[in-house]
C-alpha cells in the first residue's frame, strides 16, 4: 500500500505493511511464515545484502522446535538435512531424552546457515517479501502505527515493527527499551579457516575455558561425533582477556591459538571470525505499544546448551497468531500483553540456566569437584528428566490459571480416530488456527461462533496421556488448543470455561 508525505519540499511515496520485521535470521523468518499463514500483510528487512549468511554459530534444533516445526508441516525439510541426535545437555553433562513421550525425542544436528535457508525457502512459498540490504534506522510510533526510517532513506510505515534484529538490535535501541543484565565474563573467538597442518580436533578444557575444533563436515555415529578428514576447520578457542570490541581478526586468531595449543596449525585464509561472550540480558518488556522484540533483540546470553535460536523461534510461534488477531481485528491489542508474560519467564530461565552453564564448566579444582558432583545428580532419572525437559523446550510451561496439568502446556502429538481418517494432533494445526479436540460427547460442546478461527474435530483416543517430565496424567474430555501449539482450556465432560477460553484467545463473538 502507498500514500503520499511532503519530504523537504518533495512528494515520496511511503509504503505501508500491516507488519514489518526487522531481520531476516531464523526469528524473523519463522514470524514472517507464522503472520503469512494467517494472510497478514507482512514485510521483512534485513541489512545483508542477500539470503547467504558468514558462518554458522547456531548447530542445530532442540526437540521442541523440531515439534514447532512439524506443527506447520515442515519438520521433515529439516530432518531430511540433518542428524538426529541425543544433544541435549547441561554445561557439557548429556541429557538423554529417548524415553520422552514425543516422536522427536532427540535434537537435529544442522548447522545455521541451512536452517535458515530452509526457513526462508518456506517464506518464499508464502511469498512475503524480503527487501536485503535495507537496514532500520530509526522509527517513530504513534497510535496508528510506526515510521520506520530505513538506512537508504525510503520511508516506511507499519501497523506494528517487531525487532528480530540480534542482540545488537537497533529497534530496541530506538523504541527505549531498557536492557539489563551482566556483563561478560568470557570471551571467545568462533572461526571457519584452511590449515596447512592436522589440527587436534575435539574438546580441551584448560584454566582459561573450554576450547574446541572441528569441521563443518561430520557425521553422529552411536552418539559420537566423527568428523570428515578434509574440508575447512571450525575453531572455538577461549580468549586470554574479554573487552575486545573490535572486529577480530585473524592475527587474533592465530595468538589464541599459539596461547591454547603452542601452534596455530598454519591457520589462514578464513570463511569468517567472529567473537562471542557471556554477556546476559534481557529485555526489560518485549513490546512497547506498537514495537516488540523477538529472539536475541529480547534476550542475549551464552551459547551453552544451544538455546538461543530455538528459544527464538518459539518467541516467533508464540507471537505470530496474536499479532496476527490484532492486525486483523479478531482481538483487542491486550492479547499482545500475554507475549511478553508469557514468554519473558520462558527467557529468564534460559538466561540463568545459562549463567549456571558458565559457572560450572570453570576448570579450577573446586569447580571441577563441583560440575563431577552435578553429574551424578543428572545421571538420576528425576533431576535428568527435569533438566533434560528444560533444555529441550518440552516442559514449557504458560501459567493460564489452576486446572488440569495440560492446561499451559504443549499439547502431545497424538494419532487421533475421527468418523473420517486418523489425524495427528500436529497435522490439524499446519494452517496456524486453533483447534477445538472433543473427545466426549459430540454434541456437548459448540464452538460454532468461532468456526472461522478454530476448527472442532471430534475424535477418539484410547491411548495413555503422557507429558515430559511430568509422566502420566488423567485424559481429558476435550481440549481446546491454541495456534501454538499449547492447551488453553481442558474440559470435563462439560462445557464449564469454554467460551471464556475461546473469547480470551480468539476474540469476543
């Protein structure tokens, strides 16, 4: 859409969205699929020049984005790239999940750069634009809407600006969003170069950090990583000092590794470098009337455990459908608040998790007794399952009020029985709608007003009801599942709380 604005003197064209999403990484492009689906007009911009990205600090999907995923009926694009893997783990203590009750009881190995050109591939089908090379500047909200100014000088206007635009990000800066945290206290450099002697691949700890190189090519076997014989190398090397704010160059590289290693292996001719550290914050509100943020825009923290880029795509999932009822005016603008209650927590956790991550992988002895200590714990089947829930996405938990324990929970992939055909849980929520699930009497429940909005299935089911974590629990008469994938109301055999639930999540009828 366009209109007309004076600018010095001269008529510019400014173009309208409903959304635009600031970056193109895996956030940003999981939101702009989540508003496409539900026809929202949505554009994103982002400041490379194209779709390809420099490195890959990211290496693969936790359960529980593999579940988001197959949800919309892509998981397999992912799965059929990748490794499956049992990865989950707390600062370098592994964490089985082959017993959880999910059909993605294991993580994907898959570097960055392929999820997100998977991701953008589905966008593509969904064809929202993406405008590269077109970075935000500034912006100015008001009650109607955003100015963004881009850096080119083109004017733009949205509805609603949702910054996906990294830790650095430019629109939390210019929205005034406060964000606090810890600075860091490790630095390390990250890296992809040719070598002219055989590195020492695998893990080193040392009283400086943990160290680690690889190569980009590999293969999981039992378990083990087993890395190719030829191809670039990947370091990760512990940094002597932290401060560091320039770009880091390969100089900087071949020390750190002099320092680490005695050799710097004949290092040259680098893909990329770039540094990472520990600094942890969070976003004081993940949204400031029209502008929210998503993914590392609303959260930064150390990479131990691989949190950052699932927790991201989950913000996107957690806020496409709302955003979406706004802009389309199915519900009022309040919906947006249960974003940042519901999802801030879910980042706060990660960030202490995080923070205890760093901490315990320390290598002086009284650490080192320490982190064998918490190893014993976690080989326990309870304090396993619990961690393991945490850092694999799957025990989520959303507080919607006491009741049942499905209530606020995702909502188990289950093989239903219909008077038609079987069906997934997960197939019925591929378009992003919610989902009304009766499992009781078929004519006890009416759903009938929100037809356009959530779909009523009457089904069977005869199997056991089980949560990761929390095991068996009592099968439900029917459930009413949000766009996301979580359970918003679970009936009893009545209708006791339905319409409520369904006005709270998919506006008054």
């Amino acid at each position: 859409m366009h209109f007309g604005v004076e600018v010095s003197g001269r008529s510019v064209a400014v173009t309208q969205h409903a959304v635009v999403i600031a970056g193109a990484g895996p956030t940003g492009l999981m939101l702009a699929g989540e508003l496409a689906l539900a026809g929202v007009d949505v554009v994103v911009v982002e400041r490379r020049l194209g779709p390809e990205i420099d490195g890959s600090r990211a290496g693969g999907l936790h359960a529980r984005t593999i579940e988001v995923l197959d949800q919309r009926g892509i998981a397999e694009r992912f799965l059929d790239e990748g490794q499956t893997a049992q990865v989950q783990a707390f600062s370098g203590i592994s964490l089985d999940i082959s017993d959880f009750p999910t059909r993605h009881n294991y993580g994907l190995g898959l570097w960055q750069k392929h999820i997100q050109r998977i991701l953008a591939g589905w966008v593509d089908e969904l064809e929202v634009p993406i405008r590269y090379g077109t970075e935000v500047n500034g912006l100015a909200q008001d009650e109607t809407g955003v100015d963004v100014e881009l850096a080119d000088g083109s004017p733009l206007r949205a509805a609603y600006l949702v910054g996906c635009d990294g830790g650095r990000s430019l629109v939390r800066k210019a929205s005034g969003i406060e964000f606090p945290g810890w600075d860091p206290t490790t630095s390390n450099l990250i890296a992809e170069a040719e070598v002219t002697e055989e590195p020492e691949l695998g893990i080193r700890r040392d009283a400086r950090g943990v160290h680690a190189i690889g190569r980009e090519e590999y293969e999981i076997r039992d378990g083990e990583v087993v890395f190719s014989d030829k191809g670039p190398v990947r370091f990760m090397v512990t940094e002597e000092h932290v401060g560091h704010t320039a770009e880091p160059t390969l100089r900087e590289l071949s020390e750190a590794l002099v320092d680490v290693y005695g050799t710097d292996f004949g290092v040259h001719n680098p893909s990329w470098i770039s540094r990472f550290t520990d600094m942890t914050r969070q976003a004081a509100t993940y949204r400031d009337g029209r502008v929210l943020l998503a993914g590392d825009a609303a959260h930064i923290h150390a990479p131990d455990g691989g949190q950052g880029l699932n927790i991201g795509v989950q913000d996107a999932v957690n806020l496409g459908w709302k955003l979406a009822q706004v802009v389309d005016g199915i519900s009022p603008e309040s919906l947006l608040d249960s974003y940042h209650a519901e999802r801030h927590p879910v980042g706060a956790r990660v960030l202490r998790t995080t923070m205890a991550a760093v901490a315990l992988r320390r290598d002086d002895d009284r650490t080192s007794a320490l982190r064998e200590t918490v190893s014993e714990l976690l080989a326990m089947d309870e304090p396993r399952r619990r961690f393991a829930g945490m850092m694999s996405g799957l025990d989520v938990h959303y507080d919607l009020g006491e009741g049942h324990p499905l209530l606020g929970r995702r909502m188990p992939d289950l093989d239903l029985v219909t008077d038609d055909d079987p069906v997934r849980v997960f197939t019925l929520l591929h378009d992003a709608s919610g989902v009304l699930v009766n499992l009781g009497d078929p004519f006890a429940l009416d759903a009938s007003p929100w037809s356009d909005r959530v779909q009523s299935v009457d089904a069977r089911y005869d199997g056991e009801w089980k949560l990761p974590v929390l095991g068996p629990v009592t099968p439900p008469a029917a459930v009413l599942v949000r766009p996301d994938g979580y359970v918003a109301w679970v009936g009893d055999g009545t209708d006791a709380g339905l319409r409520d639930a369904l006005t709270t999540w998919f506006g008054p009828r």
